[in-house]
C-alpha cells in the first residue's frame, strides 16, 4: 500500500482550517481585539484560552472521523491494502477510534491543567 500523500491529508486540512476559521470569527466578531486571556476566572467574556479545550475536543472528533473516510477510501483504491482495512465500517469502529482519539486529547489538557 502507497504511503499517504500530502494531497490525501489536504482535504482535512482544508476542513479543519474552515471550522477553526467559522469558530473564531462567530467568538470574536464583536471584538475589536483577540483577548488571550482575561483577569478574572469568572470574567464573563470570550477569550483564546477559554475556549481552547472545547474547540479542541470537537476537532479532533472531527478530524479524526474526516481521516478515516479519507484513509479508508484510499484502502478501498489500493489493491494492496488488507480486505480488513477496506470493508471497516465507520459504525462502530470509525466511530471508536475518533471517541478515543478525543478522550487521549481531554486527557492532555487534563494533565496539563495539572501540572
């Protein structure tokens, strides 16, 4: 099976930067700046940081079921790739395999938080 090419990761990419890209600007349309961050943790505003964990759980939930569609559709072209890697349903194991990716992403900003 043929690596993957760096136009097989384009299509992600390409989504990833329009999410990110349609989130900050609904957050922040109102501002005349960016707040990293504010002074108080019970500030009522919108800040970079404060939405930082959220944002990133819900990308990596989306990422990673864009990538097995991508990924997967290129086994199913490629005469190489195992029987077992072309007929995988996205229900449950697609499904699965984005919850733990989310999972192992809480629980670094859970460890980070920590430390």
């Amino acid at each position: 099976m043929a690596p993957p090419r760096l136009a097989d990761s384009s299509i992600g990419a390409a989504i990833n930067a329009l999410i990110n890209g349609a989130i900050a600007w609904f957050g922040f349309k109102d501002s005349a700046a960016v707040p990293l961050s504010v002074d108080s943790i019970g500030s009522p505003g919108v800040t970079a940081l404060g939405n930082a964990a959220s944002m990133a759980f819900a990308l990596v939930l989306i990422i990673t079921c864009i990538t097995f569609f991508v990924f997967r559709s290129g086994a199913r072209k490629s005469a190489e790739a195992p029987v077992s890697i072309r007929t995988m349903q996205f229900l449950p194991t697609g499904l699965r395999i984005a919850a733990a990716n989310t999972l192992l992403a809480f629980g670094a900003f859970v460890t980070l938080a920590v430390i």
